[in-house]
C-alpha cells in the first residue's frame, strides 16, 4: 500500500510538470546551457529593458555614508521613489515625461547646495530640475549598461528569495560585480552586488512588468530651481 502512494505522488508531480506546474525529473536542465557568461548578461539586460517596469531597491557606500534607495521604474524611463540617509537627508525623487522632480528635506538641500542658505526654503516642497537635468536616471537603458556587461565569469548557481540563479561575476581593478540572473522563466536580473573600497553595495530587482503610476506634481506644487538661483 505505501508503495501504490508512492507511485501515486510520483505520477501527480509528473501530471503537474506537464502543465508547467513543477518537475519530475531528478536532473534539471541549466537553461543557459552552452552560453558564455557575457551572452546570460546580455540575455537578463534584455529581458529586464523589455519587461517595461520594475522595482530597484538597495543601500549603498558613497562617501563613506550608507545611502538607501528604493525606486519603481516604468516605461520610457518614468519613475518614482526615495532617496537617502545620514547626513545627506532624504528626498523624494519622481521623472514623469522626462522632467525631474525632487522633494528633499533640509539635510538633502543643504548638502546639495553645499550649504546654501535657501535650503530651508526648498524643504519638503517639489523642486524642477534644472533644464538639462538628469530625466534618464531612471532610463532602464542606462542601468544595464552593456559596457559594463563584458569578460564576466560564471560561477556556482545560487538562490535569490527562493529563485534559482545564475551568478556572473566581474573583477575590474579591484572592484568586483556579481550579477545574479533568473534561472528560471524570465531571465531577469534578480540582484546586483558590488564590493570594493570605491562605492560598495547592493540592488535587488523585483515586480518585472507591474503597473507603475507615475503622475507628475501639480504645477502649483512646483518650485523652479532655476528661477530660485536668480532671486
């Protein structure tokens, strides 16, 4: 009788393996079998642009100070999000149409404007950037970046919450990149980590092709940098 269960339980896994369910075979199948470690990058650069929207978020090394982002990216670069810790403040930061707003509280304005008195002016009120200002930070182009997707190495598959990876690295004078890449469905990237003396840290990808609303403030809620500087 326990062996008829058994063989029951076995022939349920192997119904639902074939409806994509789940496995039955004691061996899984690498699906980047056969391809260089640059060629899995380009492949999870790809799929992550196409995706159309994703969630970044992380903490990092600059300037010695621990700086924490979390950022909802949508299509044609629109995002939205937060930035910020210690000393530097914290700030809002939204790009709706290639527009970039930021919202900051008096710590990030200070620091920004090394210490400008019209800090206390800008605080907790939606600031436009300058013309010219950086509309592509959150341009998914721009943050897969295929120069940076060269002479990687693969080395022993791991886990991300639970998803399979595939782990490329990147040592480049003294600094190294690991890039953990979706073994399984969509070969997105999952995490992104960099450790050295220069900007250390830690990105972590999530909710590949969910919605993202991205509204630009009111133009009532919003300050001009440019006209602030002349007065």
């Amino acid at each position: 009788m326990a062996a008829n269960r058994k063989i029951l339980a076995a022939a349920v896994a192997c119904a639902a393996a074939f409806v994509g369910i789940t496995g039955c075979s004691s061996e899984e199948k690498d699906p980047f079998e056969g391809m260089s470690a640059d060629k899995i990058a380009k492949k999870a650069a790809d799929a992550s642009k196409d995706a159309g929207s994703f969630r970044v978020a992380g903490e990092g090394k600059q300037d010695s100070e621990t700086v924490k982002v979390d950022f909802s990216v949508a299509k044609a670069g629109d995002c939205k999000g937060k930035v910020g810790g210690g000393a530097g403040g914290t700030a809002e930061l939204l790009v709706a149409d290639k527009t970039q707003y930021i919202k900051g509280d008096e710590a990030y304005w200070k620091k920004a404007m090394g210490g400008s008195g019209k800090a206390s002016a800008l605080k907790d009120k939606w600031v436009k950037a300058p013309s010219g200002g950086n509309g592509g930070v959150c341009d998914p182009d721009a943050m897969f970046q295929s120069k940076e997707l060269k002479k990687l190495e693969r080395g022993k598959d791991s886990e991300v919450d639970g998803k399979k990876a595939a782990v490329l690295t990147k040592d480049d004078s003294g600094k190294k990149t690991t890039f953990y890449v979706a073994a399984e469905g969509k070969p997105y990237f999952l995490k992104i980590v960099t450790s050295g003396k220069e900007d250390p840290g830690t990105m972590n990808f999530t909710d590949y092709g969910k919605p993202v609303d991205v509204k630009a403030p009111a133009p009532g809620d919003v300050m001009d940098m440019e006209e602030l500087m002349k007065s």
